[in-house]
C-alpha cells in the first residue's frame, strides 16, 4: 500500500535559513570605518604607500657600568633625521629608568589588596622601596656645546630645538646621563642586576639604560604615552656604535658585532669563536672552569668592548665574570649566523645542553615562515627572567643546585628561548607599536613560536597555539574579558589575552580557515612588506586578505574586536529516507504510528497532524531520531535514478551560541563503523549568525554525528557537539575516576 505524505522535495532545500530577517546581525559586515582610510602612506591593500615615511636615530654611545657601586654613568650622540613631511620643534624622548623611581605612576596606581599569605616581593611592591632609582640626566647639549632646554614628565622627557628641524634635514645633541641599577629580585624589571651571594658576583642584563628617541609617525605623531610597565616600547630605526667599560674580567653579550675582539678576548677563546662559525654543534668559548676560577679572582681593572650594529631598534647588553659562552654557526638563506649562549653557572646543565641549538632552530623556523633573518649574531642569556632587544634576549631556565631538572622546566625554558629569540623578528624588524598594541608583538610571535616548538620536537606540549588550550579562558567570565584590540595598559588577563588568543585564532585561521598554504604566503607577504617598518593593525589585516583572496573581515571582527566564544551546538537531526514506495506499513517508525493513534482517537485526520504529517505531541529522543526515518515522498520525476544511491536525507540544525561564528567542521559516524568529515566555511552563518539548517544527502545510514571532532575551533562546550549527545567529563572528573 502506498503511504503518501504532503512532503516535496523542493520545501526541503539545501540550505534553511529560520527567520533571517529578524536575526541578520553585522558580523559578515566588512570592517570599513573601523580601520582608517587608506592613504598614500598606507595603501587600501596593506602595503607601504607610495609616499610611505619613517625617521632615523643613530646613536654613538660610551657608557660605562661600575662593579662596585652598581652604577650605569653614560654619553650619547643622536643624530635625528626629519623624513616626515612635518616641520618639527622638538623631540621625546624615552626616560623608562624613570619607571623604577618611587615617584612613578606604576607604582601610584598599581592596585593590591591583603591575601593570607603574602610574598615578600608583594609586600615591598606594597610599602616601596626608599631606592633612589630612575635615570639622573645630567646635562643636554647641542653639537657646539650650548645647553638645550628639556622637560621631563615621568618617562618621557621633551627636548626644546633652538630652530625647526625641516623635512630631509637632520639634528645632532648630546645627553649625558646616569641611574643606580635596580635590583631585579627585590624591585623587579626588565633590566638590572642579580646578586649571587654564594660567591658574591653580579650579573647584569643591562637595557632601556639610554635616553631613546620616541617613535614619531603618520599614525600618531609623537608616540609619547608614558611608560607604566606592561605596554613596551616603540623606537625608530638607526644604526648604534657603542664602547662598554665594564671589569677586565667580564664577558659581555650585546647587540651587534664586536670590534676589537684581540683587546678583550684571549688568542684562545678567538680561535675556539672562529671554530663555532663552521661548527655543527655548540662550541664552548669560556667554560665553566675558567668561570669558577674568575668568580674567585675578581680583576680590578677595566676593559672597553666595542659594538657596532647597523638598522636596529635598540640595543642591550650582559655582562659578568659568571658568563660561560658558547656559539655555533647557522647558515640562513647562504649567510652564516652566529647563534650563541651566554650563562651562569648556575644555568647548567639545562643551556650547556639545549640553549644555542634552540636559538639555531628558531632563526631557522621564523626565517621559513616571516623573513630571513637579517643580523649577524642572535643570542639568549640565562638571566632568570624574559625579554627580548635586538639580537640578544634573556632568559630563564636554572636547575636545582644538584643540577636535576623537571620536563617541564626544560620545555619551559626551550618555550622561551624560541619566544624572545623570536621577539627579533616580532617586533625588531617587523617593528610595530608595543606601547599601544601588545598582541602585534606577542600574539604573533607566540603563534611561529608554537610552529617552531613542533619543528623542534612534533609532540611538543606548547603551552599556548592549540585550539584547546585557550578554551578555558574563552568560557571564562566576560567580566574579566576584554578585545584583543585593546591598549596594552587596560588589557585584563594580561597572557591571555596579548599572547595566547591572538596566537590561537592564527592557528586556527591558518589550519582550518585558509589553509597553510594560502596563509603561509599572505603570512611572509605581511613580513616582508613590513621589515624594518612599522606596521599597525589594519597593515596586518589588509595584507593578509589582499594576498589570499580571503574575505576575513568577519575573523577579524570577531576574535580581535570581541569576547565572544565559539560554542556551535548540533541542536536537532531529522532523518528522512526517500521510497518511491512503502509496500509494509512497518517501514513507518512505530512511535509515529502510535502518536498517530494520540490524534483523534486513532484516527488518521489531516487536521490532526503538524506542516509534516506528524503528530506535533510526541517528541523522539536524539538516538530514535538516528534509528528511525521518516518516509519522504517527491513528486520529482526522476528521483529514484537521481536519489537510487543517495537516500538518506539527514536534516542538521546549528545553533551558535558563543556568538563568535566559525566553520562548521562535522564528522558523520556510520552504522558500518566508517566515518566522514565535511568542512563548511563559516559563511554558512552568513544569513542567520543564531541558527541556521542544511540538508545532508548520505548514501550510508548515520550512526551518530560529532562536531569539531579534532579540537581545532576552541569550541568552549563540547558537551554539545555531539549528536545523539554524550556525556564529557571534565578532567576533574576522569582524575579522581583514575584515583578511584
């Protein structure tokens, strides 16, 4: 007998869509007002204008660092050249020492409150300290020896020219300066000193120890925004030549090429430096003997080291009689590159081991995936912390005194190693604006750090990159939330934040929304249109869809502008079968026959029955939806040629959630054990970004079906992607059935 139900093929189209009209919202709008116009500076396409600008600072430094009293005495020639089409009367320049001194507004609005167990750094952070820190500038003048005026508010300070500085001219003065060295255990910092007192030696990590010109560009003018700690630095390019005076005994690790290397190293550690250029493996320039013996020793004279570096952003340096050394070369793109180690130690055997083959990997990696590394030399040093300067970072990574190490103190020291060696291309080279965006620098470079941990070791645990390790703060509160495209100083959740959303939502744009191949190449595109310029966000998210060909406006706007999360549900899933014909009424589910029977009095009444020919009062479960179809009938002509092989109609309704849309990747499980997956862009949602439906047509009968099924989309609520749903237990719950 044959069943007919009111039910045509063309009402059950591809793609439903439940009311559009009143759900339509504006995240496939394109980002248009929310960047600024493009303008013969900055392109429409993401690429330097054709009139693109940047100053110039050099800088001829003698500074000299005093062992004794643990002071930073300093004399620095700038030369400022105007490239900007502005007429300029005067100069900012950096003064971050000043962010140490008690005076400082980091430490006036710095919040706290009383925890029961209280650490000593907490509670000095608390009183302040009575240290007399923050840089003491001594004198200003101009080439001929006159006095300039300046003024000095916090950690900025505004130099007076005595005429305007014209568009193509340039300005030479002079400032002569000094501070006492803060003592990073007690106060913290980026820079300072550490005191061993076992043997009763220093280890200095000397940076933002010079006045530094403050970045002026078509974006913003005077970058000038004070210094509050967290918000790094902006600086213009320039080339540096720097003399370092420091104990005879001490090793020092800077920016830069050494010049006069047979005035401060032996004939031996010379010979064993020009060895490591064509080594395989690290060779040891000072060892640890030498060391143990210099710690004992103490020389009192002096010895003056002199750099070079050329089209940098800054320069640092370390310098202690501790240091051990080792380097080997590295051959990038046909130029050999000297990575070196420089530690105490304290450090090994944990840097001995790992440190300079880790800086050797990174060049290697972040020169496949942004540009070649340009600079002669990149180097880590152990300094029990993390930062980065052009060509020399420092470092954590110490043993317990026994020399023991935990795995996860190796791969924590190898993740920062990769991330501040990493720093030398995000941001020295691709040099953005730090004090106002933070995720340009980190979020970028934690996302190639997390490519070069898993060229290092492919089970790598990175920390920060996969999908699923953000997913706990992606479904954290809102009210500790704030949009990637936030100030560095107002961001909540600092790490989260700056580093790991940005690094995550890259993953995921390269390997589930572009592919590697089409972001690879937009990737490396934005580096090398922005080396040694100073890009801004739009730059980066112009680039990146002009090289691809990928409309992502809707990925930027959600990820970076919002904190919304992806929480995609499979909310419902018809199955239809198509029969030309039913010959045993048995083929009809037996819970429709008896809902049937509900509706009147067993009667088959059309008014009985909903839009579909079902009783609306009866409801299936998800798994009897999954076991039992639902006749479909057309009055299509060839259907049974067309639908012979494909006639399992499964009818998957979407609900997002999270607000944050996303491509829907869904795995279909069969009945014969196999499986499929199908990968929708996230323009599906572009319609109805609330719920939207879609048709499948199977020629196999489903089983179950998974959403996300690999964890590539930070999905926070995997409780609901899967269809007939299962229960997920958290990790909580499985650890204490493991204990059990």
């Amino acid at each position: 007998m044959k069943v007919n139900i009111v039910f045509s093929l063309i009402c059950l189209s591809i793609i439903t869509v439940y009311g559009q009209e009143s759900f339509t919202g504006q995240k496939f709008e394109q980002l248009g007002t929310m960047l600024p116009t493009p303008n013969s500076y900055r392109s429409a396409s993401g690429s330097p204008g054709n009139e693109y600008w940047q100053q110039k600072a050099d800088y001829i430094i003698d500074v000299e660092l005093n062992d004794d009293n643990q002071t930073i005495s300093g004399f620095e020639e700038i030369t400022y050249t105007n490239n900007s089409p502005d007429v300029l009367s005067y100069f900012w320049l950096q003064l971050e020492q000043n962010m140490r001194s008690t005076e400082s507004d980091s430490y006036s609005t710095a919040t706290s409150k009383i925890d029961d167990n209280l650490s000593d750094r907490t509670i000095k952070s608390m009183v302040g300290h009575d240290y007399d820190l923050g840089f003491k500038i001594l004198e200003i003048k101009d080439k001929k020896g006159n006095d300039l005026p300046y003024t000095i508010n916090k950690t900025m300070m505004r130099v007076n020219l005595p005429v305007v500085l014209k568009t193509g001219e340039l300005y030479s003065f002079t400032v002569k300066w000094k501070y006492n060295i803060n003592n990073r255990k007690e106060v913290g910092g980026r820079s300072g000193m550490e005191f061993f007192p076992e043997d009763g030696n220093y280890l200095y990590t000397i940076a933002q120890f010079f006045p530094r010109m403050a970045v002026y560009d078509d974006i913003n003018g005077w970058q000038n925004k004070q210094f509050l700690g967290r918000g790094e630095f902006t600086l213009p390019f320039g080339d540096y030549k720097v003399r370092i005076t420091v104990p005879s005994d001490h090793i020092i690790a800077a920016t830069g090429v050494l010049q006069n290397p047979k005035e401060v190293l032996t004939p031996q550690q010379i010979a064993l430096f020009e060895q490591a250029k064509i080594s395989e493996k690290p060779v040891i320039i000072v060892s640890q003997e030498e060391v143990i013996k210099k710690e004992k020793e103490k020389a009192k004279d002096k010895k003056v080291w002199e750099y070079h570096a050329d089209s940098v952003r800054d320069f640092a340096f370390a310098s202690s009689r501790k240091l051990i050394w080792d380097a080997m070369g590295v051959n990038i793109a046909g130029k050999n590159v000297m990575a070196m180690s420089y530690y105490p130690k304290e450090a090994n055997p944990l840097y001995e081991e790992y440190s300079t083959r880790v800086v050797a990997q990174t060049l290697k990696t972040y020169s496949k995936y942004t540009v070649d590394y340009p600079y002669p030399v990149a180097i880590s040093v152990e300094a029990s912390n993390g930062m980065e300067y052009p060509m020399i970072c420092f470092n954590y990574g110490r043993p317990e005194k026994d020399g023991k190490y935990t795995d996860r103190l190796k791969h924590g020291m190898i993740s920062v190693i990769i991330h501040e060696v990493g720093h030398n291309f995000f941001p020295m080279i691709i040099n953005s604006d730090e004090r106002q965006w933070t995720w340009m620098d980190e979020g970028l470079n934690t996302f190639v750090q997390s490519l070069t941990e898993k060229e290092w070791d492919p089970n790598y645990p990175s920390r920060r990159g996969p999908p699923e390790k953000i997913v706990p703060y992606m479904k954290g509160s809102k009210d500790f939330m704030v949009p990637i495209m936030t100030n560095s100083e107002q961001i909540k959740q600092f790490g989260s934040n700056g580093y790991a959303k940005p690094a995550t939502a890259l993953t995921i744009l390269r390997e589930t929304i572009m592919g590697p191949e089409l972001f690879d190449y937009a990737f490396k595109e934005y580096s090398k249109r922005w080396a040694f310029k100073h890009p801004s966000p739009a730059d980066f998210f112009r680039t990146m869809e002009d090289a691809s060909a990928v409309d992502l406006d809707w990925f930027w706007k959600g990820w970076f502008y919002t904190t919304d999360n992806v929480d995609i549900e499979v909310a419902d899933i018809n199955w239809y079968k198509y029969t030309e014909q039913i010959e045993d009424e048995s083929v009809v589910n037996n819970n429709e026959k008896q809902s049937r029977k509900k509706k009147g009095n067993g009667t088959n009444e059309p008014g009985a029955m909903d839009s579909k020919g079902y009783s609306p009062e009866y409801i299936q479960s998800p798994a009897e939806k999954l076991a039992n179809p639902k006749p479909l009938k057309t009055t299509f002509s060839e259907a049974d040629d067309l639908l012979n092989d494909k006639n399992n109609f499964y009818e998957v309704k979407l609900k997002n959630n999270g607000g944050l849309v996303m491509p829907v990747i869904i795995q279909f499980n069969y009945k014969d054990g196999s499986s499929e997956i199908r990968r929708i862009p996230a323009e599906i949602w572009r319609l109805n970004e609330v719920e939207v439906t879609k048709v499948f047509v199977l020629n196999k009968e489903l089983d179950n079906v998974v959403l996300d099924p690999f964890k590539e989309t930070a999905d926070v609520n995997e409780s609901n992607n899967h269809f007939p749903p299962i229960e997920i237990k958290s990790d909580f719950q499985q650890f204490k059935e493991q204990e059990e």
